[in-house]
C-alpha cells in the first residue's frame, strides 16, 4: 500500500506542479529515503531525439533541456517556419559582404537565403552556423514530461 501511495504523491506532484515544475527525476530524488517506492530512474531524464526522414538531408542528434526552455509564442513567425524541415533542402552557400548566406530551396522550388539567428522548419528551428556543406539548426521539441528540449539538427548540401 505504501508503494501504491508513493507513486500516486509523485504523479500527483507532476500535474500540480504543471510544466515548469521539476523534473520527474527531481521529484524521485525529494522521495523519502527508504521508503521503498519500488520504482527505477528508467529514461525520464534521456534526450536522445534522432530527427529527419531518411534520404532528406536532414540529421538529429541528442539534445539537453535547459530551465525554463520554451518556444518564444511572441516571437514573429518568419517564412520558412510554415515548412517541415524535411521539405527544405541546402543547395549552396553565398558570400556578400562579409556575410555568408545558406540558400535553401522549399518545396515549391523558390530558393530562399538565411544567415544565422533565422529560423525555419515547424519547431522553432533557429540557424546556428552556415558551412559550405551544411546549416546547423537547433530545434525546440517537446520533452514529452511537459517541457522542451533542444534537438540539433542540419541540412546537408544535396548534389
């Protein structure tokens, strides 16, 4: 019966605290000592994300969450957000000004040029670096215990 009261604290202590609470790890740490919650870690606190549809030039990788990481709601929209960033493709590089753009091209075959600090892609995917071969995206995804995290992604150049 204790085991059962334990887990129902820790579920109950999640929702009160909503999504800028700790963290369910967190939670499980304040557990008393002892007291035989019979519960384990398991992969609350595990950002391996992988991102991307195979052949679209697109790669993920693992992430952290940080305190308070959420999507900016004020933050005006541009473009190349309104694409999933599977559909978006590099196809070069340009140099004006002591500036280097990334062109991407969207679906629709228009090519569009960003700089870092631009964002694109459906989750808050902001721009990075821009090298000959590829643009560095950081995303901002659901953690899937009411937060975020950030997942890096790129495109490649396609040939």
């Amino acid at each position: 019966m204790l085991r059962n009261s334990l887990v129902v604290v820790s579920v109950l202590a999640v929702v009160a605290c909503g999504p800028t609470g700790p963290s369910a790890e967190e939670l499980n740490t304040k557990l008393p000592a002892g007291g035989g919650s019979g519960t384990t870690g398991g992969s609350a606190g595990s950002n391996a994300v992988t991102g991307g549809a195979a052949g679209s030039g697109v790669s993920g990788g693992s992430g952290g969450s940080g305190p308070g990481l959420r999507p900016d709601s004020r933050r005006n929209r541009e473009f190349l957000e309104q694409f999933s960033l599977d559909t978006l493709r590099m196809v070069g590089t340009l140099r004006l000004s002591d500036r280097t753009y990334g062109l991407i091209k969207t679906k629709d075959g228009l090519v569009h040029r960003v700089l870092p600090g631009n964002y694109l892609g459906q989750a808050d995917g902001r721009v990075t670096d821009i090298s000959p071969s590829k643009i560095s995206v950081v995303e901002i995804i659901p953690d899937g215990l009411g937060g975020y995290m950030e997942r890096p992604a790129s495109l490649a150049l396609n040939n």
